[in-house]
C-alpha cells in the first residue's frame, strides 16, 4: 500500500516538474503534495514543515504538550480554529516558533523555525513529539 502511494506521488511530481516551463509555482505545488503524501518534512524558507491528518484543535494540542514534554520555555501562544502561533526560547537562548495551519477537516501543517535560519535537529526532534501525542 505505501509503495503504491509513493509510486503515485512520484508520477505526480513528474508531472507537474513537466509543468514547470511554465510556472515554478508547479514546482513547489508538487513538492507540498509529495510531502502530504509520504508524511515527511519539508524545508520552506527555514522552517521544517510537516502535515499531519488530524484536525487543527488536535495537532495544537499535541503541540503545546510536546513543547511541555521537553521542558521548552513557551513566551507566548494564540490559536485559533485556523491557525496558531507559539513563540519561546530554547535553554541556550535561541528563539523559536511554531506555526500550526489548517489546511482541512483532517490536515494540519505544522512549521517549526529554531533560531535565525532554523536548526534541522531540533525542529526534527519536537516534531517527533508532537506526532507521539497524537
């Protein structure tokens, strides 16, 4: 059944990077389904995204309580039905921010940015909380 995904998104991608000579939009487009399809992280402009099938109340949950997990210093937070921000600084004084996005009934994106220009690791490492709370 995964093979039988992966084969698709693949043949997806192709077809929409064939579609590129017109517009880079397809481009990206292709990349943000490849990595709804699969499950896996992506980088946008610093920030490791990643989208999850649960609603947005359930991911902003699970996203404060991973934060909580790690013992992650939370300066501020607002949510939403539709989006949400935290903001906060890790133990050795590098900033941090999450931003959780409804993208639909079942589908959060969730983008995490440690520091100026983001720390893979550490993004990594909350996003595998927050998929282990939901």
């Amino acid at each position: 059944m995964v093979k039988r995904r992966l084969q698709l998104v693949a043949l997806l991608c192709c077809f929409l990077i064939g579609l590129s000579a017109c517009s880079r939009k397809w481009v990206v487009i292709g990349a943000a389904a490849a990595a709804v399809g699969t499950g896996a992280y992506y980088y946008v402009k610093g920030d490791l995204k990643r989208n999850y099938e649960a609603p947005m109340d359930k991911t902003w949950d699970a996203t404060v309580k991973a934060l909580e997990a790690l013992q992650i210093n939370v300066e501020s937070k607002q949510n939403d039905a539709l989006t949400g921000v935290i903001n906060g600084k890790l133990a050795d004084g590098k900033s941090y921010t999450v931003n959780v996005k409804r993208l639909g009934e079942n589908l959060t994106e969730v983008g995490i940015r440690v520091g100026t220009f983001g720390d893979r690791e550490r993004a990594e490492a909350i996003h595998d909380k927050i998929l282990s709370n939901l």
